[in-house]
C-alpha cells in the first residue's frame, strides 16, 4: 500500500498532498476540541503500535506479504480525527526515516492509509455496532469488519489515483485486480489483528477504547454504611 515516488504523476500526487494536508489540519483542529487529558498518551501508544506492528510482514500469496495498516483500529481507540493523525505521523515517519513510502507519493499515502483508513473504517465500524450485540464480542466483530473493509477501499483508493495519474506502465485492470485480490488478503489478517487489539484494551480499560465508551466499566455502587447500621 506504500505508494514508491514515481508511481503516480506530479500533478495528481501534488494534488492528493493538498488534500492530505487541508484534511489533517481539520483533524487537528477537531482532535484539540474533542481530546480529553487521557486521549494524548493513549495516542502516542497508539501510533507506537501502529508503527511497530507495520514492521512485521506477513505471507499473502504468490510471495507477497503484508503488514497491519491501522487507521481502522486507529479511529476504533481513539477516534477517526486523532487516529487519522496517528496514522499520519506513522506514514510521516517512515518516508523521513526508512523510506517506506516515496516523498511526492506521501499525500497519496496519507489519503489511501490514513484518512480512508480512519474515516471509512470508522463509519463501517459504527454501522457494523447498530446491527451487532452491544457486547465486547459484538465489538470485536464490528472491528473486523472495519478492519478489513477499510483495507480494501484504501486498494480501490489508490486504483482510482492510478486511473487519474498512473505512470507505472501496467494496465489499470492489471494494477487494480492485483492491488484489490492482495489486500483482501491482507484485510483478513487487518481484520485479526484489530479485533484482538480492540478486545485487549476492552479488557483492562474499555473507557479507552472510543468506538466502546458506551461499554465503559460503570462505577461499583459504596454501600451506605450509616444506613446499614440504622438499619
């Protein structure tokens, strides 16, 4: 899903960087109104994992393997507006740093990963939870869904910007069955991945988990000492 420089022309790239970056700033903008004090180093442990579990790749089919893309489970923890950003600071980080993902591809990279990742996968998510148990099974299994979703409209994203502006040289029918076959793939194993991080944090804070905060541990009722002496 790392779009390399080259792969899509100057003009559709300088595009789609423009975009990305008019987006991000909405997302910070909302994100400061909306964060509470305990979002911010849920955030930071958030865009951590993110960058961490994309590291590790797993086997696909034909030799081709594929690794977590986040912005589902991003927005799930923490929200599609601060998750689009924990996302993006990944994204960001690679490029600078690894060189995972081309520089004049970084906008592209930011639409594709981060803010259809986020902000569809979120809107999957809550429309999965109206139909599902409002139980931890139930969100799990919203999750998956999300998870995988979201990664197979991020491929039908970048077929529609290899459309507009492909310069690869392969076909548009060749690039997109190629790119949408893998990454439902890949979703499956998004979709693992993301339910079982949701149910983790579910367990021992589900008051973090901002797709859930309906689950939220209610507090245990004291009980009324001077009453229970009166009595």
């Amino acid at each position: 899903m790392h779009i390399p420089d080259g792969f899509i022309d100057a003009p559709t790239s300088l595009a789609a960087g423009a975009a990305a970056a008019g987006a991000l700033v909405v997302c910070a903008r909302r994100s400061g109104e909306m964060m509470e004090d305990k979002h911010a180093p849920m955030a930071g442990l958030v865009a951590a994992f993110i960058f961490a579990a994309q590291m590790i790749n797993f086997p696909v089919a034909g030799g081709t393997s594929g690794h977590l893309l986040g912005g589902a489970l991003a927005a799930i923890l923490v929200g599609p507006y601060l998750g689009a950003l924990c996302v993006s600071v990944v994204l960001v980080v690679q490029a600078l740093m690894i060189a995972d993902g081309g520089l004049s591809a970084l906008g592209l990279n930011v639409v594709n990963m981060a803010l259809v990742g986020a902000f569809a996968g979120y809107g999957i998510f809550l429309l999965a939870r109206r139909v599902l148990p409002a139980t931890r099974g139930g969100v799990m299994a919203a999750s998956a869904v999300a998870a995988f979703l979201a990664v197979v409209l991020g491929a039908l994203a970048f077929t529609a910007e290899y459309a507009i502006g492909g310069a690869g040289g392969a076909s548009l029918t060749r690039v997109g069955g190629a790119m949408v076959g893998v990454h439902l793939l890949i979703g499956v194993g998004e979709a693992l991945i993301t339910a079982l991080t949701v149910s983790a944090v579910l367990v021992v804070r589900p008051d973090l988990v901002h797709g859930a905060r309906d689950l939220a541990a209610k507090p245990v009722p004291v009980p009324d000492r001077a009453a229970a002496v009166r009595g």
